[in-house]
C-alpha cells in the first residue's frame, strides 16, 4: 500500500470511529430515553402476572445468565411447542440476552425441557424415580451433568407436566429466586382445577364486575379473539385444567349444533394449554330443544335424548370434560320437579357421559322457597341422605359456607358428612359480597381459613382441604373450582389486585398448603416489583384487606346484610323480599334483646350437623370464636365481649375500626407510590378512595339501623354519621354492574 492509499485508508478509518461514537451516542440516547420511558410509562395490566420485565438486580441477572446459555427441547407436539416459545419469550426478557435454540448439547448452562418419551437425553438422565412421583401432570427441574455439560432438566411424564414445569422454572426467575441445586418435584394435590364463568350467551355476566364476558359467541367459531390465547396461557401458568364456558342458571341454546361449532373453536384453542371445556347443562333441555314433554331423569325418552347430545357433544369435542349442573334452586328445573332425587338427576347424566370418560359436576347449592327450614341446614338435609348414592363419576360442589360466599362464614357442614361421594370445593373469586369491582380484598385468608377448617371428619386433622383433595376418605376423583372474576376489561379483572384472586386460585388448587403470604408475594413480585421495600408494606396490605372488610360490613359472624338483587352495600332494613331467605332480617334477626342467629338446639339446630367436636366448640358462647358469633347466636346488647366491651360497643368498633383501616389502606399505598408505575398506582389510589366512601358508608348505615334495637348510644370519641338512616334507606342502584 502506498503513501496515496495509506492516507485514504486513514481517512475512511477516521470516518468510521466517528460514526461509531456518534452511534454509540444515539445508541447511549436511545437506551437512556427508553429507560426513561419504562420508568414512566403506565401498565394496563393485561400481560397479568406474565410481564416478563428484565431482571432488576444485575448481579442476580448476571448469575442467571451464567447458569442459562441455551435451550434445548423438540417441539414434537403442540404444547411442547408453546412450551418452547414461552422459555425464548420469558428468558430472553428477564435476562436481555439472545438465547439459543439448540438441538445438540454442546455448552454449559443448557435448559433441556421436554418428556423422556420424546427426548433421548432426557431418557438417559436417570430420573425415572423423580417423575413417578410427579405424576400425569407434575414436574421435575433438577440440576444434572450430561454428556459432560452443566444443564437445566426441566421435564414431565406429559407435554403438559412439561408446561408447567417451565411456567414454575420461570417464576422462580420472575420472582428472584436462586438457581434450583436441589431437585423440585411438584405435582397437583387436586385433579380437577377449574374455573365457573357465570357468563352468558348474550356476552352478560352475572356478578361480573370487569366488563362483558370475553366469549364473543357472535364471531365465533370464525374470529379468534387472541385474547382466548392469553387466557388459555395465563391458566396454564398457574395449573388451571379446566373451565366451565357458561353461566350455572343454564341456557340450553349452548347445546345447540351451532353453539357445539362455537365451543368446539374454543375447545380447539385451550387443548395445548391443557384445559378442557365444560358447559352447563340445563335440566329441562330435554323439553325446550328436545321437543319432549318431560325431563323426568327416569324416563326413557329422556335419558335416550342425553346419551344422543353427548354423542353429539364428543363429536365435536373429543375431550369435552362433562357437566356443570345447578338443579331445584333459586328457580332452576332439576330432578325434584318429578319426585325424584338429586342422585337420581346426576346419575342420569352420569351413565350417558361415562363411555366418554367425562364427569358430573352437581351443584350441592339448593334452598326452596317451599322449606321453612334455615337455609344454613338444606343442602345437608337434601344431599347427605344421598351419601353414596352417586355414580363414581359424579363430583358434588359445594360452596365454602352454607349460606352464599360470605366475606366470612363458617365451613360448610357437608365437608365432614358425606364420605362415600368426592366433594368439590367452590369458592368465588369475583367480589360480590365483598365490595365488587371497587376494593381491594385478597381472598387467599378466606380461601385458607377454609381449606384449614377441620371438620373431626376422623378425628382432629380432617381439614377441609384433605376432604376435597380426597385423603380422608380415599377418593381418586377431586376438584377445586372459582367463580371466575374476569372480563373483557383491558387488566381481565377490573381491579389490579382483583388478578391476584385468580392467581391464589390457580396455586392454591395445585399445593393448598402453600402460605397466604407466600402466594401474596409471588403475585406482587411478578405484577409490580421484587423490591424488599414495597413486598414488605405490600404484602402486609393484602394479607390485611379481608380482614378490613369483614370488619367494617360483617362483623363478629352478621351476614348477609347487602342489598337486594345487586348485592351492592348494606340494607340490613330489608324485609319485603318474596322469599324470607333473601331478607337481610331473616339473617340478623335484630330486635330489642339482642342481635343474631341462634343455630343452637334452642335455635334452628343447624349446628347439629357439623361433627360433635365442632358443634361443641361453636354452640357453648365460652368457646364460640367471636368472629362467629352472630353466626350461630342471639346474644343480648349487654353482652361482655372478651374485649371488656358489651355487644353493642363491640359493633360499633368493630365499624368504626374497619372504616379507619380503609385510610389506613390508603396511607400504605401511597408509601409505595416510588415503585409502581404511574398508570395502576392511579388506578388503585381512585378505587381506596371509592372504597373508604363505601366502608363510611357500611359503617354508618349498619350502626344507625341497629342502634333503633339498641336503643345504646355511640360510645365515647366516635364521630356520629353525617346522613340519616331514612338517606341510606333511600339509594338505589338500579344499573349496578353484575345484577
């Protein structure tokens, strides 16, 4: 090269370093900007618990990036597939950096995922011990060394044991936990993890309080909203496995051939993710698309028309998971219409759907208006005559508490009165007597206080949970399902903490011994921040919140004192209803001597049917937990409260107590205003402010109404109501969402 082109190379060189720097600074600029832009920006909560955000602390990122370099799994199939992308998307994210899908094992820190059945590597990884214990749907990760290579296993006996091991693998990273060194072996303590939509055909969701359903059965099965796709991945992330499309007061029209097209599209959707669809089934299908006479469950033309709409169903839906049936209540046709049993209902079903190995869902909620008996006893003295009666593919739901989702109530006396026949546990996630679409209430404490409930089924240690996962009495068919709380909201929940719900379902169904706290941290690790700062105060808040609002509308065991149809605040007055169960009176039973419902032998007797170490701890007012109180007792004004306070003076602190919390809420929420983005810090802050207007308002309404049985004044240093009783007497909400 000579002097000539020594001089134009140095100058083209020169060029090319300044270009460089001025890139560098646009690059500088633009990452800069971009931070800028993250820190500010709002978030709309749709991505849920699944966002995915780079992992904050660079040492940490720094040590998850020397442990995962690759990832090696075969798509042989679709949910291996999914599996597959969600490792890219999720890693690639948390830990900025491009990952590498290899088919070969050839360096350290590879994430091997897949079956041994699909999978060579994973055949030779000697883990065959490991993955028995996981089960159908269980998950190994366990460190190993294979072909001299450091790896991650993450694998399954199926494709969707898999899936759920790289959903558990990633919220681990999520949510800032080590590198596994030690095996994890998980697996579902319950079978059947479903959620309830009560959503129907007209796109309307009864109790629903974020938006219309987000079924649009009026483009399907044509359009594909990807919203169905996010929903199938986001259930999939938590272990759902099953989800009942329609609402459980049934339309029959569901089972028409063009609604089958409908749900079959769906169906086709949700299968890689492991779900499968469930529908209602309404009673009297057989006579209002059918064109019988009758749908007496022992009649043969019946049975004969729903063994050909199973047929049918399974035509289309080859895995259709069965029925969900609500029967003989609150209106609803069933079995009783002609004289005959719920078993004898369910069992019909039962023998039509058990060729296709699908299952009977019968709802153990019932109460008629033509039983003067306290609604707290009727399921029981319905269903537990019926013990053992039921076809071995019959699950009978029963709700948490014998009266209707309680903020708080006492276990339902059902979980230790029926050994023979599996019993599923229904909770509600959407908030309809817990403030609705407007507080913040975290439900895994009533979902605990449950499931933790023992029922001396045999002896003490019979709790809840191991009489619906089956271990007390040996049965092999469990289930565990929420009322869904989602819609077509742009965060599915309306709420941001109301995702949380759905969240602590989801964990709760697979492993009910994890912690409230634990779920609560998880969840707030991957929806907002790891920050040990904002987890503790966070935390702290939600573990609190259903305390808060069991104090300042039911306390000390009241219940259901909402108003009429919308459930919506307190009517505690309410007595002209058509059905005497459905006043709030009837429940509260207020008068001059005292407040209360007395279920004691000198009562309704209802306690009778919880087993004798129960009934004995709940019935003597020595032993009875407070919380209770009201629940199971009439107790006079006077009465002296453990706290040194007579009853009334314990109501009144008990509301006032619970209002002040409600700000109380408000103060830690602000505290954390630093660490979350500005878009749902506002969100939230708004909805306190709905919900501290709305804890004044249970408060001095409740105590205003008592006070003319009372007839007590307010204690000394609590600020009397600025409104009348006659002003809370009169609000209406005829538009209120959900009814």
């Amino acid at each position: 090269m000579n002097a000539t082109d020594c001089e134009k190379q140095l100058k083209n060189d020169t060029k090319s370093i300044k270009q460089v720097v001025v890139d560098m600074k646009n690059s500088t600029l633009l990452f800069l900007c971009l931070c800028c832009f993250l820190l500010t920006k709002g978030e709309n909560g749709y991505d849920l618990w699944l966002r995915y955000p780079p992992v904050a602390d660079k040492m940490l990122q720094a040590t998850y990036r020397r442990h995962i370099s690759a990832i090696m799994i075969n798509p042989s199939d679709a949910t291996l597939n999914i599996a597959r992308q969600e490792l890219l998307n999720g890693l690639s994210h948390l830990l900025q950096t491009r990952l590498s899908a290899t088919t070969t094992l050839h360096q350290d820190g590879t994430v091997v995922a897949g079956t041994p059945q699909q999978s060579p590597l994973l055949a030779q990884a000697d883990i065959g011990g490991l993955l028995k214990a996981a089960g159908n749907e269980g998950f190994v990760i366990v460190p190993k060394t294979l072909q001299g290579k450091r790896c991650i296993l993450i694998s399954g006996n199926t494709s969707i044991g898999v899936l759920y091991g790289v959903f558990h693998f990633l919220r681990g990273l999520q949510t800032a936990q080590p590198v596994p060194v030690l095996p994890i072996v998980s697996a579902p303590k319950i079978q059947l993890r479903m959620l309830d939509h009560w959503d129907n055909l007209n796109r309307t969701v009864e109790r629903g309080y974020a938006g219309f359903s987000i079924w649009n059965w009026h483009t399907l099965p044509t359009y594909i909203d990807p919203r169905y796709i996010d929903y199938a991945r986001t259930n999939a992330s938590i272990g759902i496995n099953g989800t009942v499309l329609t609402n459980v007061n049934a339309n029959a029209t569901v089972l028409t051939p063009a609604y089958l097209e409908k749900v079959k599209a769906l169906a086709d959707v949700f299968r890689p993710y492991g779900i499968r669809v469930y529908l209602t089934a309404r009673f009297s299908a057989p006579m209002e698309i059918g064109g019988l006479a009758t749908a007496d469950p022992l009649n043969d033309s019946v049975r004969g028309w729903w063994k050909e709409k199973i047929k049918e169903i399974y035509s289309y839906i080859p895995d259709f998971g069965g029925f969900l049936v609500k029967a003989n209540s609150e209106g609803q046709p069933g079995p009783q219409d002609y004289h005959r049993t719920h078993a004898d209902g369910a069992n019909m079903l039962a023998d039509a759907i058990a060729p296709y190995k699908g299952i009977v869902i019968w709802r153990a909620f019932v109460y008629s208006h033509d039983n003067p008996a306290d609604r707290h006893k009727q399921a029981y003295d319905d269903f537990v005559p019926l013990d053992g009666q039921f076809r071995p593919n019959v699950l009978l739901q029963v709700k948490n508490g014998a009266i209707d989702f309680m903020p708080r109530e006492p276990f339902h006396p059902l979980f230790g009165a029926m050994p023979k026949t599996p019993l599923m546990m229904e909770f509600q996630l959407t908030q309809e007597y817990l403030g609705q679409g407007t507080s913040l209430v975290f439900l895994a404490p009533l979902f605990k206080e449950t499931l933790e409930s023992d029922t001396y089924r045999k002896g003490a240690g019979s709790t809840v949970a191991k009489v619906i996962d089956g271990s007390v009495d040996q049965h092999t068919l469990s289930g565990m399902a929420g009322v869904a709380n989602i819609g077509s909201d742009i965060d599915w929940c309306g709420h941001p903490f109301a995702q949380a719900n759905w969240y602590a379902l989801g964990r709760l169904t697979w492993d009910h011994t994890l912690s409230s706290e634990q779920i609560a941290e998880e969840w707030l690790r991957m929806t907002f921040s790891n920050d040990l700062t904002f987890l503790k105060s966070a935390t702290r808040l939600m573990l609190e919140s259903r305390d808060i609002i069991v104090q300042y509308s039911n306390p000390i065991g009241l219940h259901h004192i909402m108003g009429t149809g919308h459930h919506y605040g307190p009517a505690p007055w309410v007595d002209n209803q058509q059905r005497p169960e459905w006043n709030p009176v009837y429940y509260h039973k207020a008068d001059s001597a005292g407040i209360g419902f007395d279920r004691t032998a000198t009562g309704s007797n209802a306690l009778a049917q919880y087993q004798p170490a129960v009934r004995r701890q709940w019935e003597d007012i020595t032993t009875c937990d407070e919380k209770y109180l009201l629940w199971f007792h009439h107790m006079p004004w006077h009465f002296r409260m453990k706290s040194g306070r007579n009853l009334w003076e314990e109501l009144c602190y008990q509301y006032y107590t619970g209002a002040d919390r409600v700000t109380g809420m408000q103060h830690t929420w602000e505290s954390l205003r630093p660490f979350v983005d500005p878009q749902r810090f506002e969100q939230v802050t708004m909805l306190l402010k709905i919900q501290q207007q709305e804890a004044t308002w249970w408060r001095n309404a409740c105590l205003l109404y008592f006070r003319t049985f009372s007839h007590m004044p307010l204690p000394a240093g609590y600020a009397p109501p600025d409104k009348t009783l006659e002003y809370y007497q009169q609000l209406q909400f005829p538009f209120a969402p959900g009814n």
